[in-house]
C-alpha cells in the first residue's frame, strides 16, 4: 500500500512538472523521472518529499490528510546550499 501512495505522489509530481514546464524547454517527463526523497505514513495520513531528475532545482512536498481525503502539493525552488562550521 506504501508504495501506491509513493507512485501517487510521483504522478501528481509528473503531471506538475509537464503542465508547467515552459513551452519553450521542449521537456516532458516520465514516472522513471521522478523519485521520493522520503516518505512517511503515521495513521491515514502521510507525507513524500519528491524530486525529478531534471536539474531546475524543484523541490514537491506531497501531503495527504486521510481525514479530509484530499492531497497537498508544495512546491519549493532552491536557492542555496551552504554549510555552517560549528
């Protein structure tokens, strides 16, 4: 059952990305471009962060709230990775 959940999120990712893809990019991806970071399931909801292997910098964070039975999409840019010394 996990892993229909993951291939859930994968496709909301999928369908995303090729729905909002510039024209121009002439790029359409698969399910084989779309991977889960981690995922986590407590009770009826659960949560998969999701990235593609197109290198735009997308981040997805997908949430399903089992009481509700509706899915959240996040979508996240990132800007910088540093590391900080302690």
């Amino acid at each position: 059952m996990t892993n229909e959940k993951q291939e859930k999120a994968r496709k909301i990712v999928m369908n995303y990305f090729n729905s909002h893809v510039d024209k121009t990019d002439n790029k359409q991806i698969t399910l084989d471009d779309v991977y889960v970071v981690w995922f986590s399931k407590t009770l009826q909801n659960w949560k998969a962060l999701v990235s593609t292997s197109v290198s735009d910098g997308m981040y997805y964070e997908i949430t399903y709230n089992g009481d509700k039975n509706e899915t959240y999409v996040d979508v996240y840019k990132k800007w910088e990775n540093f590391t900080v010394k302690d």
